[in-house]
C-alpha cells in the first residue's frame, strides 16, 4: 500500500488549501483513510478519515466545521479540503490508510493506521 500526500504550501490565516493523498485504486476500494498533522514539539493529532466509499466522514475537534475530507475514485484520490485555515494549523500533514472499518477500533489512534504516506508541510502565516 503507497500513499503520496500533496498540497501543502505556504498561506495566510483565514486562506484556504487543499491537500491530495493519492493511492491505488484497490488501496482507495478497500482502505478507509485519515489524515493527522504533527507540529514541531508536539505529538501527532488526528485531523479527519474517510471510509473507504465515502460514506462516512469524522473530524478532530479543532478542524471541525473547517476542514472535508472527500474522494474522486476517477483520480484515485482522497483529499481534505482545508479552510479558514488558523495559524495552529501549521504541521506536515500525513494520509494514512487502514483496512480496518473505521466503526471498528479507534479511528484516531494513529496506530491503527499501517501504512502511512511521506507528509506535505503546511504552514500557515499571520
């Protein structure tokens, strides 16, 4: 299973970014995805996941309201869609997948996710 996470950049609070975390298309059909960010000194935080049929979304509270996740399966593609973006959203940002339903287990515990993506830096400037 190979993620690649891309999108990240540098912005002004309240700008707007788009993240993509791209896999196989088996990967996307049987794999839920989540998203965490670790910023420098602190400990990695669940941001968002996905089932893997996009039927069920779940948010971490400090992005909730902001942040969307969603998928094109034609693009093999899962994004998270990031706005009104605050200055502690800086992190590098990771997509991780699990084929472990995400009604089973904890789906913010980074642990149960096997197989994780490099990260893309997002930094967000006052």
């Amino acid at each position: 299973v190979q993620l690649q996470a891309s999108g990240g950049g540098y912005v002004q609070a309240g700008d707007s970014l788009r993240l993509s975390c791209q896999a196989s298309a088996r990967t996307l059909m049987t794999y839920a995805i989540g998203w965490f960010r670790q910023a420098p000194g602190k400990e990695r935080e669940f941001v968002a996941a996905i089932s893997w049929n996009a039927g069920s979304t779940y948010y971490g509270d400090s992005v909730r309201g902001r942040f969307t996740a969603s998928k094109e399966n034609a693009r093999n593609t899962v994004y998270l869609q990031m706005n009104g973006l605050k200055l502690e959203d800086t992190a590098v940002y990771y997509c991780a997948a699990r084929n472990v339903p995400l009604n089973s287990g904890n789906y913010r515990n980074s642990n149960e996710y096997p197989y994780w993506g490099q990260g893309t830096q997002v930094t967000v400037s006052s």
